[in-house]
C-alpha cells in the first residue's frame, strides 16, 4: 500500500508565528534601545549639574574664607604682615620699633561661630610677638586710666580690660634715661619672644614721645612676697608654697633650656614671682633680662657693674667675676629658703645665728638639727619631709661655685621627688675663708671656731640693713 503526503497549499502556522516573534522582538530590542539612550542622557545631564553646584560651593567656600581674612586682617600686627604698600614700608620709618595702627588681639566677633579653627588659627599668630599699641588705644583700654593697680619709681601700673573682655596690666612709665630705655628694649625682647603657663604674658607696648608703656596680662592675686612676709604668711599650706616653687623653677628651666636663645632674668626674687587665680606662679620683670647664644654652654661674661638685688644676686654678679646663667639657680636657691621659712633670708631682729636663713640652715643641716630648726619655723610635722626636701635643694643652689649649682630642670626633678639629692657640700666658701681647714665632725672646740669663722662683717655688708632699704625702695 502506498502513502502519499500531500503539502498544504499555504504554509504552517508554526512559519507565521516566528516572523511574529521577530518582529516583537525588534521591537522590544528598539524600545530597549530608547530607554537606554534616555538614561544615558539623564545621567551626563545629573553629572553636569552636580559639577556645577560642586564648582558653586567651591568658589563660596573661597569666598568666604578670603572675607573671613579680610576682616581678621585688622587683628594681625602690621610687623606680621607682608608689606605691599608705600604706606606699610613707612611703618618702620620712624622709629625701631614696629608699629601698627590697630592693636586687635581678639577673635573678630562676627565670623567666630562661622570658622572657629581660622580663628584660633589667627588669634594664636596674634599671641606670638608683642603688639604695638597706640596711645588713644591705652587710653580706651584703660578707660582713661582711671583705675590704679599700682606704683613705683618707674611710674604707675593701670587697670585694662581689651575688647574681648580680658584683664590686663598697663605699666606706663616715666621719661626713660638711658638705663630704663635698655630695660624697656630687655623686656620686649626677651619675654616678648615668649610663652609659657609660669611665666608673666607680654601682650603689647607703646612707644611714643609722650607714652611709653607695657601690657601685661593680670595676674590677681599680686606678688609672692606678700604670701611670705605679710600678715597673711600662714594661710597657704607649704604643700602649696612647694607647688609654687616648682611652678617657679619651670619656668626659669624654660628660659634658660627650651627657648631659642638662652634668657638669664638677673633678678629672680619673691616680688618677681606674681600669682594668678588659682595660685599658679608667673616670673615677671625681665627689665634686667638678656639673650645669649645657647650653642657654647661655657659662654661667660664678665660683669661691670651690679645687676639684681642684693641679696639675691650670685656672688659673681657683685664682683669681678664671669657670669653664666647659672646666677639665676642662686637666686631660685635663696627664694626657697624663703618659702621654707616665710621670712626674709636676713632679718637683723633675729639672734646673730639665725640673721642669715642659708648661713643657721647649713649649720642646722650640718649639725643633723633641721628637724629642730623646721619646728622653730613653725612647720607642721607632717611637712618636715617636703620642707627638709627643699632646703637641700637650696643649699644646692646657692654654691659658690657656679659650676656646683644644678640645672634648672634638675632641681625641678629633685623638687618633685623624682631624683634622690645627695648631701650638698658647704656652699659659702666666700664668706669662710678657713672652711677647708674644718670638719664637720670635729670637737667643741672645732665647733665653736666653725661659728666664728664665719665673716660676719661680710654678712652684713652683702645682706645687712642697707640692703633692706634697697629692696623696699626698689619694690615700691
């Protein structure tokens, strides 16, 4: 039997739907396309208009900030800023000091919650050097100085407050002959290039022919001396008064080991020594200071008349000695034997042994008696350690070698607990000349010719009564 298939006169439906299929999907493909090419064109545009509000806020942020420093501008020294104008090459045309028309140590009031870190930024570049202050801008801080804080033979210090609020001192001084003028250049200078917690703030000058001063921050609470000698003497507890010492002996190692050039003050005393608020010591009165070159620790001078205070001053600064920084040491070494015994290191109302604090505490010392000599004082038993602490490190002090006396840093370390302090050897070699020839652990009779070899005409000479009345005229 034979098959036969016979094809349909038109073609299956299976051919139609394929040519459905492709055309729905060129359609598909094509509608694809368009949305892509929408896309494409969505993002380049969203691109494009990012970059432009990031361009936007770029150049305001740059704008902002270069008003930001125009109106800080007036708030910066002219002597900090890069001359550019006929006008501010003048500002050192007429004198050698620099000068500047506004005298702004402040943060600009209307941009401080704007750009706080530029303002810090510049108000710290303020607080680097010495501002030059106008005489009317005095004036206006001083409130035509209408409030005493003080006075003395270089003249009055005022009250002022600076447009921020902030207290300072304004020490105008009288007409400057040849040696205060190098006083007034020694202070600029030295604690003008200056900054630190325990040493005393030199906000500004004023250099004028009519005005001649210099700014200070206030420190409230006055002078040490008063804390020491006053009626006041035991209302702070020694645990504070070695506080103080400290704080004290920081900043002269700062001046002597952690500036640029090495700064000798020359008259380190309690009347130098200011403390603030919380009783936070500050070095002031650098009018005797000077710079020296830290590269030779061995750079000496030799000295042609007296500096400092009697009494305070190193044996070399008051005779023909060489003279290195090491005279400040001495005088940190006699100002703790006054925080120990919260008198002045030579009263002539005491008995002839105890006139002399250093002279009856080396002996104290010598003789193992310091426990007796500290209950004479009136310290408490509970601070006999710190207090005998503190005499051997002013027995340190005061050598008479300088080569003898420790760093500052040291005595820092020795104050503070940190090193032990070996037994200082006998220190007042210029006032005994047979010392050599005594010992320590000889008889009676060595005693007896141990306390009269003691050159007691020379005492009195160097600390006695004239010396008194050079300090209080000096310090009023």
């Amino acid at each position: 039997m034979s098959f036969h298939y016979q094809f349909p006169d038109s073609p299956p439906s299976f051919y139609t739907s394929s040519d459905d299929f492709n055309r729905q999907a060129q359609t598909t493909f094509d509608r694809f396309g368009d949305t892509v090419d929408s896309s494409m064109k969505w993002a380049v545009a969203e691109s494009i208009v990012y970059g432009i509000v990031v361009i936007i806020a770029v150049i305001a942020i740059v704008y902002a900030i270069i008003e930001c420093l125009k109106k800080a501008g007036t708030a910066i020294p002219a002597y900090t800023q890069i001359s550019t104008t006929e006008k501010d090459n003048q500002v050192f045309s007429n004198s050698s000091f620099p000068s500047t028309s506004e005298i702004e140590v402040i943060i600009a009031q209307d941009s401080e919650a704007e750009f706080p870190t530029m303002e810090r930024f510049l108000s710290n570049i303020n607080r680097e050097k010495p501002i030059r202050f106008t005489p009317e801008k005095l004036e206006e801080i001083t409130k035509s100085y209408s409030t005493i804080l003080g006075s003395g033979a270089f003249g009055v210090v005022f009250k002022g407050e600076l447009s921020n609020g902030e207290n300072v001192a304004v020490k105008v001084l009288n007409c400057l002959d040849m040696g205060m003028e190098e006083q007034f250049k020694a202070e600029v200078s030295t604690i003008g290039r200056t900054y630190h917690i325990n040493l005393v703030k030199l906000y500004g000058f004023c250099f004028h022919h009519d005005t001649k001063a210099l700014v200070y921050e206030c420190v409230e609470n006055g002078s040490l001396d008063k804390y020491l000698f006053g009626s006041t003497n035991r209302d702070v507890e020694l645990q504070k008064l070695r506080e103080i010492a400290i704080g004290t002996a920081k900043g002269i190692a700062y001046l002597h080991e952690e500036c640029q050039h090495r700064i000798i003050h020359y008259d380190i005393k309690p009347e130098n020594v200011l403390l603030d608020m919380k009783l936070v010591p500050k070095i002031a009165d650098f009018g005797l200071a000077k710079l020296r070159n830290r590269e030779s620790n061995n750079t000496v001078i030799i000295n042609t008349h007296f500096r400092g205070t009697r009494g305070y001053a190193a044996p070399e600064l008051w005779k023909a000695y060489p003279v290195t920084y090491k005279c400040d040491v001495y005088s940190f070494g006699i100002l703790l034997f006054e925080i120990v015994g919260r008198r002045r290191h030579f009263d002539s109302s005491y008995s002839e042994s105890q006139q002399w604090f250093p002279k009856w505490t080396w002996e104290m010392f010598e003789n193992n008696e310091l426990v007796v000599m500290l209950a004479l004082c009136g310290i408490e038993e509970k601070d006999n350690e710190i207090a005998e602490r503190m005499l051997k490190v002013a027995l340190w002090c005061v050598q008479y070698s300088p080569n003898d006396r420790p760093l500052m840093s040291t005595v820092v370390k020795m104050l503070e607990g940190e090193i032990e302090i070996s037994p200082p050897p006998f220190p007042f070699h210029n006032l005994v000349p047979d010392k050599q020839n005594l010992t320590s652990e000889g008889s009676d009779a060595d005693s007896d010719t141990t306390a009269s070899s003691w050159n007691t005409e020379s005492i009195r000479e160097c600390f006695g009564t004239k010396h008194n009345r050079f300090e209080i005229e000096k310090a009023t």
